[in-house]
C-alpha cells in the first residue's frame, strides 16, 4: 500500500476463539492451521490495502484508509477460512470493526481510545461473527452492495467503555448467520459501575489475577492508595463475568466509618431483603449458600479487622462464592492469597525517548489516554517526549496522580507541569517520615493540584468533601455557600472544579461526587481551615429538611421521594452520625424519627434500630414527644424482624409517655401498633380490642389516613379470628375513606 491509514482509521481486530485450547489439545495440527490462518488474514488485508500493524500469537490487528475495505477483507476472510475447515479441527475467527482517530508514530497507532473500542467489539464476538461499532456502519451502511446487510443487536454494555455501544453483526452469503446472544456486561446481573473512562495496561498482570482467583475463593489486591485497586479489580470482574451465572458485585466499603454496616452495605448491594425471624447474615447465607457469585470487597483497610472475619464467615458457608478484596494490607483470613498491585511501568527519563520507545510504557499510555479525554488537539512528539517521561517517573507510576497531571494539559505544556512537579516535589521531600513513600508522593500531587485552584475553588473544593456519595447543585448551594462564597457562585465554580477533574458529573443522575482519595484530603483543609463543625451542622440543617419533608410520602410523588431518599442515603446516615457525635440526642429522635417511614419502606431495618438503640440511651436529653415517637419507630422495627416481646416493651413504653402527655392521637398509634403485634402473636381477641379502642381514638380527629389504616389493621384481625361478615365489613368502609 502507498500510505500508511492515519487520521480517520478503520481497524479490524481478530483472533481465534478457544485458540489455547486448540493449541494442547491439537499442537502440531494447530501449527500448521495457524500458517494458513495468517496467510489467509494477510492476503485478504493487503488485497484490500489494509495494513497489518501487529501480530501477538493468533490475534491481527490490521488498519484501513475506509471501512468497505476492512469488511470486506473480513468477509472474505471468513469465507476462506470456512473453506480450509474440516470435521476434525475447525478454526473459528472472531472479528471486530471500528472507525475513529488515531495517528500512526514510530510502529504503532496513537489513539488508546479508538483502539480500545475495536478490541471490546472483538471480544463479544464468537468465532465466525463479524461485528462493527456504530461509528463504522454510520460511514458505510449506504456503500456496500445489496449482498452485505447488517443486524442490529442494539445498544451493549461493552467492558471498560464509557457508554453503551450499538453493535451490528455483518450478514453476507457464505457467513454464518445466528450466533447465541453476546456475551456483554448486561447479560449477567451486577452492579459494577459504569466506568467514565477506558482501562489501559496490565494485561499480563490481569491474566496472572485470574489464574490465581481460578486456584483460591479469596484473592486479595494489595497496594498503596491510589495505585488502581480498585479499577483493577473492577475489570477482573468485567473479563470474570460469564463464569458467575449468579453475578458480580461490588461493595463500597470506603464511606463507612462503622464496622456494623458493612454487613447492611453488601445486603443492600446484592438487593436483598429482610426476612422476619432471622438476623441479615442468617439470610444472607442462604442466598449465598449455593450461588455461583463474585463479590469484591473495596476498599477494607479501615474496617479490615471486620471485613476478614465477615469474608471468612461467608467463605465458610458457601462453596462457590469467590470475592476479590482491596486492601493496603492482607486480611489474614484461612486460604487467603494475595496479590500486590504496583504502579504502571515508568520510562527512565535519562534515557532517549522517541515518542514510539516512550508509548510502549503503561504509565504513558495512561497519560496520552486521559490528556486526549480533556484537550483532544493534544499530542507527543519527540520535541517533548522527554518531559513526558520525567512526568511518569516523578509520579512513580501512580494512575491518579497521573490522571491528575494529565488533566493539566488543556492549560499547560508537559514541560510546564514537569517544572511545576520537580518544585513541588522538591519542597514536600522532607515531610513527614513516617508516612508511606508513594503516600508522600500521592499526597504532593495533590497539594500541587489544590495549590493551582483559585481561593474560591478551594473554599468549595473543600466543603464539597461533607457529602457522602454525592451531591446534587441545589445541596451544594445550601450547604456550601455563606459570605465567602454566594449561592449564585456555586455553578460556575463547580464547572472550574469539573474542569479540572477534581470533581465528576454523573449526567444520567444529575449528580456531583468526587473521588475518595481526595475526599480524604479535602476533609483534612476543611479542619485545618476551622471551618468542619459549622459545614457538617449545614449539612445537617439542609437534610433534615428534606427528611422532614417525607411527608411527600402520602402524595402524588411518593415514588419520586422514596428513589430521592435512596439516593440521599449515605448522607442522611453521614448527617444522624454526626448529630450523635455531637451529643445533639433531640436533634437526632427528630431526623431518625423523620426518616423511619423511609427506612421502613426501603427495608433499612437494621440501620433503624441501630439508629434508635443508640439515640434512646439518653433518655434525659430528649423531650417526651420526641422520645415517645422514637420509642414507637424502635418498636416497629422490632416487630418488622419478629421481635415481639422487645416490640411490645418499646410501644408499652411509648403508650405510657403518651398517655402523660395526654396525646390521644399518639395513644391511638401506640394501641394500633400494640395490635399489630398482638395479630402476628396469633391473640386475635386482644387484638381486636386493641384496634377498636384505637379506631375509636382516631375517629374523634377526622384524619382519614389514619382511621381508614386502622379500619384495615381491625379487618385483619377480624378475618383471621373467623368474624368474616364483620370483617368484610369494615374492609369496605375503609376502601369509602380512602377514596374520600
């Protein structure tokens, strides 16, 4: 071919499916078939002026001036390959096309990106299939001959792409036609998260990841905080995924500050709920107990005493259970095995750096990838390959502090972040001893990452860390802003904070939440400034509003309220912990108090009763209402898990208050609820007499709800004590107030 394709590039990537097995089942035959699979790839490429870039084994990455050449090419690959088959060894190729961006330097392509999205479509493939991106059909769909069609198989999760992407399936004559459905992250359950950006290097090391997971049901990923633990673990998952039929998981266990919820957090994860009788591990084993599942444990260092005897608890109890954890230290649990995760292959800067020596690195990869992310006209040349070199060494490898460096690029040259790295370094390298060498480094990007924020940036930057999991712009507006910041400010400021990747905007949500790693440092400016008390009792102030506000419950936006509560949850649990903390017991009985309905109806039953167990210790400090209300809301979480004497005390104890206070619309709901349990205690007479004197109370204030509830709690009682004519009856009453 005259040119190398450069610029706007159709890639076709292929391999062999099933080809290790092959290779031992097969050897000398496999050899043989090989020769003629390449020479097969090889002439149909060049055929069509395509240029093979590289070959690793039987996979052939080949690049196109225009995408009716690399379909073709594939098509006519495939025919010929089906040829050469026979009953004894077949080979079956897998093949996947796609168009975008990149520039050929030095041996090899430019364009993480681009490259990365034709090797996810090959890999959903099955030998035989040919599937393209959207990209690609969008320029060639009108082109192509009445011969060659294509099915859509919709929009597909693809491992590691940051939306989901539509794949069409090329149909021709002489193609194998129906393959099974494809094997993308939304054919199993999970609730990994969509990742905002791309997975680049460590190939070798996830493979050795998952030879090791394969031997053992707990692996361990050890390493520094910020070296990708996480990530890492994410994309063993996403590669793991059609080996659990039953799912991968992941539970954040970072936000937690309370070994008791970790528990909670996995239930909550794995979307189950409560059973009567039973404590959440009881349950949780039995779901477990025969499920082929993977869980990974994130982020356990603070809460690794708990986590390890959890996992081990599980590991016990469920043979195919298999969790990936990651720690900056081992759990020690029976049978453990881990792995520690270093940081991304770094060029040596004293060395010569050609732009193609220099892109062969990890550590670089992962720079080129997130500059072009923020400033697309961003490129390498070996005018400044060495200052991208000094960078990735100066950062020791670290994928956040690189992705932090890199998001500079949209404002400055690599030789100036390099200058402004090597000071920065300079003054932080006699600071705290005591604390881990890439801690030290971790921490002296980000010193120099918040050094460049104006003053304002900085004062938001740090307010912004009293948010768990989250935030929206109208909280960050209430919580944030005072005399040093407007309310009117907060967009715009946190549009400079977007910008500079120390935030993330989850569109889909419209939700702001930044990572954990500089949530830790962001809190520590927040006490340095003096200012964390007055911002966390903010925070409270503005979502104990919203919690009083739960009375949206009873109306038309009731669904809409119950999904803004779930959402909120990590911050109401943030704003009730520290009003504890703070000894402010009323002020914690009146948000517990406001949010229990929602607990109840998302099934928090064990964070309740913590909540209520730990607020009503102090029984001097808060009021009588507000007490006999939290005794009532214990009571019921009580009777929700089957623990009806303890139900009864508590409502007992609520009823005499009440009755103190001369509150007969609170002795109402105490004698409702004493009902209540009465009927699950199967003592229908008591409880009949129990709902009829709280009907009686209820009818003297005319509020519907609450007398058409009660009428329904008498019917109940009615009907399993056999007076079916009555409770017919009252049933239909009550169905006449509800409509009123």
């Amino acid at each position: 071919m005259s040119t190398i394709p450069s610029g706007k590039v159709t890639f076709l990537f292929t391999d062999i499916e099933g080809s290790t097995k092959l290779a031992q089942k097969f050897p000398v035959l496999y050899e043989s078939k090989l020769h003629k699979h390449d020479a097969i790839l090889k002439t149909a490429i060049e055929s069509r002026e395509g240029f093979q870039f590289r070959k690793i084994g039987d996979a052939i990455c080949a690049s196109f001036n225009n995408a009716e050449n690399a379909i073709n090419a594939a098509i006519e690959s495939q025919i010929n390959l089906k040829i050469e088959q026979n009953v004894e060894f077949i080979i079956k190729v897998r093949m996947g096309i796609h168009t975008g961006e990149a520039e050929y330097q030095d041996g090899d392509y430019i364009g993480y990106i681009t490259l990365t999205r034709a090797s996810r479509v090959m890999s959903v493939a099955y030998g035989g299939q040919i599937l393209l991106t959207q990209d690609t059909y969008e320029g060639v769909y009108r082109k192509l001959p009445d011969s060659i069609s294509f099915r859509d198989l919709g929009e597909r999760r693809l491992k590691d792409l940051t939306h989901p992407e539509r794949v069409y399936q090329i149909v021709s004559d002489g193609l194998q036609v129906d393959f099974p459905a494809l094997k993308t992250l939304d054919a199993r359950p999970n609730n990994l998260p969509v990742q905002l950006t791309s997975f680049v290097g460590r190939e070798k090391e996830i493979n050795e990841i998952k030879n090791l997971l394969a031997h053992t049901h707990l692996l361990t990923l050890i390493g520094t905080g910020g070296v990708g633990k996480t990530r890492l673990s994410l994309e063993i998952a996403a590669n793991l995924i059609d080996e659990f039929p039953n799912g991968v998981w992941i539970v954040e266990l970072a936000p937690l500050t309370d070994k008791s919820l970790i528990l909670p957090t996995l239930f909550q994860a794995l979307g189950l709920k409560e059973e009567p009788k039973k404590t959440i591990e009881e349950t949780l084993k039995e779901y477990l107990r025969d499920k082929k599942i993977l869980i990974i444990f994130d982020n356990c260092e603070h809460l690794i005493d708990a986590s390890a005897s959890l996992v081990e608890n599980l590991l016990s109890s469920c043979p195919n259970l298999k969790i990936i954890a990651t720690s900056r230290e081992a759990l020690k649990c029976s049978g453990e095995q881990t792995h520690r995760v270093f940081s991304l292959g770094i060029p040596n800067p004293k060395d010569k750096m050609t732009v193609g020596k220099l892109s062969q690195y990890e550590s670089v990869k992962l720079f080129i990838e997130r500059a072009l992310t923020v400033n697309s006209n961003f490129r390498v040349n070996n005018h400044n390959a060495p200052a991208l070199a000094e960078i990735c060494y100066q950062l020791d490898g670290i994928p956040l502090a690189i992705e932090l460096a890199a998001a500079r690029t949209n404002l400055l040259t690599l030789e100036k972040i390099n200058e402004r790295l090597s000071d920065r370094f300079q003054l932080l390298s006699k600071g705290k001893r005591t604390a881990f060498p890439k801690q030290q480094t971790l921490r002296a990007l980000i010193d120099w990452s918040h050094d460049l924020l104006s003053d304002k940036e900085k004062v938001l930057f740090r307010r912004l860390t009293v948010f768990t999991k989250g935030w929206t712009l109208n909280a960050a507006e209430s919580v944030c802003a005072d005399d040093k910041i407007n309310p009117e400010e907060i967009l715009d400021i946190l549009s400079q904070l977007f910008d500079k990747s120390l935030i993330i905007f989850n569109e889909d949500k419209d939700r702001h939440h930044m990572q954990e790693s500089l949530k830790k440092y962001g809190e520590e400016k927040l006490e340095t400034a003096g200012e964390n008390i007055k911002i966390r009792n903010k925070h409270f102030d503005y979502f104990f509003e919203m919690a009083k506000s739960s009375s949206a419950l009873l109306g038309n936006s009731q669904k809409d309220w119950i999904n803004r509560f779930e959402t909120e949850y990590s911050n109401f649990q943030s704003a009730i912990n520290f009003i504890i903390k703070e000894k402010e017991f009323n002020l914690a009985a009146k948000i517990a108090i406001a949010l229990s309905r929602n607990m109840e109806i998302r099934g928090h039953i064990t964070e309740g009763r913590r909540w209520f167990e730990d607020i009503l210790k102090w029984k001097d400090q808060i009021s009588p209402v507000e007490r006999a209300s939290a005794l009532q809301w214990a009571g019921t979480f009580e009777w929700i898990k089957g623990e009806f004497p303890r139900a009864i005390e508590l409502y007992e104890e609520s009823l005499a208050i009440r009755s103190q206070l001369s509150d007969k619309k609170g002795i109402a709901i105490s004698l409702n609820n004493l009902g209540l349990v009465a009927t699950s205690q199967n003592d229908f007479e008591k409880a009949v007499n129990l709902q009829e004197e709280s009907l009686k109370l209820f009818n003297e204030f005319s509020d519907k709800p609450l007398i058409a509830d009660a009428m329904v709690n008498l019917s109940s009682a009615l009907y399993k004590q056999g007076n079916y004519e009555r409770a017919k009856f009252i049933m239909e009453e009550s169905l006449k107030v509800y409509k009123d």
